[in-house]
C-alpha cells in the first residue's frame, strides 16, 4: 500500500489513507486477504484500484454490501454500518451452549 502512495494510520495497522484534503482521500481497509477502498472522488477511486489490481491479484467486486460481518447500507448520502446478524448469531451460539 505504502508504494501506492498510501500512509498507515499509527491507530489502526489495518487502515490506511491515500490523500489528505477531503474530497481528494481514498481510505483503503486490509484485512488479510481482503481489502477494501472508499473515497468521495469516484474518479480517484478508480485509478487507485486499477493501480492496486495491476499490483496485487485483486478483483473488484463492486459496491460494498458486507465486511467481516458488518452490513453496510448506502441511504442518500450516507453509509450505515449494522452488526445486528452478528449479534444474532453470537446470542444464538450463547444460547445453545447454555440449554
């Protein structure tokens, strides 16, 4: 990531930014063998993953819907993030181990 001109956050190893001005910043997230760009430039979205998949085996595989089990869902001009199937699963093993 760092040869693409990516910058590590010293608070999360997983995460790392592309730009500093807000509408000119791709956000990359990496975890394992999964990875994942957001941006507000579509633009500058695009040339980053062209350059990242000519680099690295890479498939994109469009809007992002899901991740590690979090729901992600676009409304107007927001992203919400849900756990909830998550948690259900958890509360589900829970009670299993308790009946």
């Amino acid at each position: 990531m760092k040869e693409l001109g990516f910058k590590q956050l010293k608070s999360e190893a997983r995460i790392f930014q592309y730009g500093k001005v807000r509408t000119n910043i791709v956000v990359g997230v990496v975890y394992v063998n999964d990875t994942f760009f957001c941006g507000p430039d579509k633009i500058l979205l695009n040339k980053i993953k062209t350059r990242f998949m000519k680099k690295w085996e890479y498939r994109d595989l469009g809007n992002l819907s899901e991740f590690l089990q979090i729901c992600i869902v676009r409304h107007d001009h927001k992203i919400l993030i849900d756990q909830t199937n998550y948690l259900i699963k958890i509360l589900q093993c829970f009670q299993m181990e308790n009946a």
